[in-house]
C-alpha cells in the first residue's frame, strides 16, 4: 500500500467492514509509540454528528396539526373498505 502525492491511502474493504468504518464516519489520528492508529472518532459532548445536525435543525418546524394516525391514512391512499 502506498500514500499519495495528496497523503492519501485506500482502506482495504475488509478491514474497512470489520472497524466499522461507513462512508462519512469520522476518524481521527494517534501517534502513540512511533505507531499511527487511525481510530473512529468519538462523539463526546459538544460534538454532534451530522445526523444529530440535522435533526436539531427541523425539530419544532413541523406547523400542522394532523395525529400520526391521519398521516399515515394519508399516505396509504383510499382502502378497499372507502368504498
């Protein structure tokens, strides 16, 4: 395996699956020893994933009154039984 002019290296997929590393999941970097570990990047406080982003960000935009019930009739369509 070799680093590129950019500094960057392929993560062979086997080892990419058994570490758990997803596409968009954070890593950082450990010298420790003379020894670089690439490690998953914890999610301490005052760090959010993206995901945690997003959802902050439309959490109270929702404006309409209807119950889960009634939206999920809405989008199942008329039944059989309407008719």
């Amino acid at each position: 395996m070799r680093i590129t002019g950019k500094g960057q290296v392929t993560i062979p997929q086997d080892v990419r699956e058994r570490a758990g590393l997803m596409p968009g999941t954070d890593v950082e970097f450990r010298i420790e020893d003379g020894v670089v570990r690439l490690l998953k990047a914890t999610t301490g406080a005052g760090r959010r994933t993206r995901g945690q982003k997003l959802v902050e960000g439309l959490r109270g935009r929702g404006d309409f009154k209807m119950t889960t019930d009634e939206i999920v009739a809405l989008m199942r369509g008329p039944s059989a039984d309407d008719g």
